[in-house]
C-alpha cells in the first residue's frame, strides 16, 4: 500500500474506502526493525498483523489464506470489549459496578451458597476478584479479596448486559459501540460450537466474539483515544483511565484489561502505560498510548498455550520496542 505521506491531527479511517498507511520512519520504526517484528509474528503460527501509528497502518500483513475480511474467536480478547459494554450501560443509568450480580440474575448464578453468590459485585467481576473457583464456581476466597482469572465468572457479565439493556448482546454491542466505530458486524457474538461441552458448573455456556483483524484495530484505536471516535465521545472521558487504574489485587490489571507496562514486562522496559487485551491462542490487542500505537495479531498459538497471555507476548513486546527507532 502507499504511503499517504507524513501524518498530521488524529486519523480515524472510514468506513469504506482506504485506510491511509503511513511508513515506518514516519512511524517512529526502522525499517529493519519492522521487518524483524514482521518476522517474527510470520513466523509463529500468525493469520494476520496490523500495526497502526496514530491510526494508520505501519503494517498490515496476513498468513494461512486469511484476509482483511477473514473473521476469527478473538477467545479472552473480548473480555476487554464486554469491559467497554459494562461501562457504556453505566453511562446510560442502567446499572452501577457496585451492585450486587444477583440484582441481574436469578439465583443460581453461581454454584456458591446464596449469602456468597448475593455479595459478588460486577465490579468484581470486571477486576476477576469474585472469590469463585472456575472450574465449580463455588466460592473459595471471600469476593474482592483475591484475584484469579475466571472465564466462566466473567461470562455472566453478558447476561448481566442483556438483562440490564432488557436486549440481545448482539443488539447492544451493535447499537452502543460497534456502529460509533464502523464495524460491520451485526452477529459478532455467538454461542461457540460444542453444546454443553463448552457449559460452565451451572450450565450457562460460553459465548465467543469473531471479528477481522481490523476490527480489533478500531477497537483498540478508539480505547486509545479514551473512549472517542472521530470527534465523538462514546464512553465516558474517564473511562479508560479508570479501567487501566490498577486492581486493589493485582497491580498489572484493571477492567478487564492486561497492564502489561505496570507487571513484568515494565520492570523489562516496557512503557507504563504499554496495555492490552489478550485471548488463548496469542489473539492480542496492544495499545501503546504514548506512542500512538495499536498492535493487532491474530492466529493459532505462537508459544507456550495459555488463556490469555503467553511466552510469546515477551518475545513480540521485546521486538516492538527494539523496532522503535
């Protein structure tokens, strides 16, 4: 693709129509730099990179057959989109981070007695402090005491969505979020296959998003400019500081969202505010704010599998900033 020239003001691409790129020295990378970033990902089981300076594509590259339209599970990735959702229906009044999940669900939510199940917050689950063991979903620690990452306590957060918007997560997400930023797709969501095989302690299965690599772009594009989208503001201004602020039970994450730069990979030189949304199969959103950068990979597992994050972010996040000129 050729450059549009240097950049200049914040850059939010359309709809349709082209994305303007911009090239790697203008971007702040060397050009053998870049290259080795691209390498690298190519070269670990990837179907797609893009990497976007203050919203144009440094580099947009893609393996296996995929392209720009190919759609996949971004697996705990959504974790930080339901983060956004939680926090655009408390814009609206419909609900507040401190009420109780029962408040949302009917009893037996959980496998906890009711006076455990009645004291989780969504808060708690936002910040994965629920105190409930995933496997059985019984509680084993007192709620916002302990953090211990939960897919099957944070699944509830969808219904807790759709019963507070009295809506389809589809609709919602549509409506509040996905429209603002152009993203086409109108059943992202959807039960993921393997029926009860995929059912949680209490028979509530799981839910998974799909969208193409440049979905994710926009999506950590807009969480990088604070919740805005070409002159909008979506959420509210403080949102993404309040969901990047550090939980009071673990330092490296907040809302839902990894803080990479607040963990290990600060103390090895990434920058503080270095974050990201991170699925099983190294799917990956980072979003770099004060270097204007959103990294986006898509795949089957680089390295060592894992829920969310892997060996892999270490080996990527060292050649990202290696790249920077």
């Amino acid at each position: 693709m050729p450059s549009t020239g240097p950049p200049t003001g914040d850059y939010f691409p359309p709809a349709t129509g082209g994305w303007e790129t911009v090239t790697s020295p203008e971007a702040g990378f060397t050009a053998d730099g870049l290259a080795a970033v691209v390498d690298l990902v190519g070269a670990a089981n990837s179907q797609s990179l893009v990497i976007l300076h203050e919203g144009r594509i440094v580099t947009e590259q893609y393996w296996m057959g995929a392209t720009s339209e190919t759609t996949r599970d971004l697996a705990s990735c959504q974790k930080s989109v339901i983060s956004t959702l939680v926090g655009l229906a408390r814009d609206r009044g419909l609900l507040q981070l401190d009420d109780p999940v029962s408040q949302y669900l009917p009893a037996g939510w959980t496998a906890a007695t009711a006076d455990k199940e009645a004291a989780i917050t969504i808060r708690q689950l936002l910040t994965m402090s629920s105190g409930l063991d995933e496997r059985t979903l019984r509680a084993t620690a007192a709620p916002g005491t302990v953090w211990e990452y939960n897919t099957a306590a944070y699944q509830k957060l969808r219904r807790v969505l759709e019963a507070a918007a009295d809506t389809d997560i589809n609709s919602l997400c549509s409506e509040w979020l996905f429209n603002p930023l152009q993203i086409d797709r109108p059943t992202a969501w959807a039960e993921r296959p393997g029926g009860d095989r995929t059912a949680d302690a209490v028979g509530d299965r799981h839910w998974g998003l799909n969208l193409a690599a440049r979905d994710m772009a926009r999506f950590g594009l807009f969480a990088m400019h604070n919740g805005s989208w070409d002159g909008e503001q979506i959420t509210a201004p403080g949102w993404f500081a309040e969901a990047w602020a550090s939980s009071p039970v673990k330092r490296d994450y907040g809302y839902l969202w990894w803080l990479l730069g607040k963990g290990a990979f600060g103390r090895r030189g990434a920058p503080a505010d270095l974050v990201a949304a991170l699925g099983a199969q190294d799917q990956k959103i980072y979003v770099l704010p004060s270097a204007g950068l959103v990294l986006v990979r898509q795949g089957d597992a680089a390295a060592e599998v894992a829920e969310a994050g892997s060996d892999f972010d270490a080996q990527l996040i060292a050649a990202l900033l290696a790249a920077r000129a």
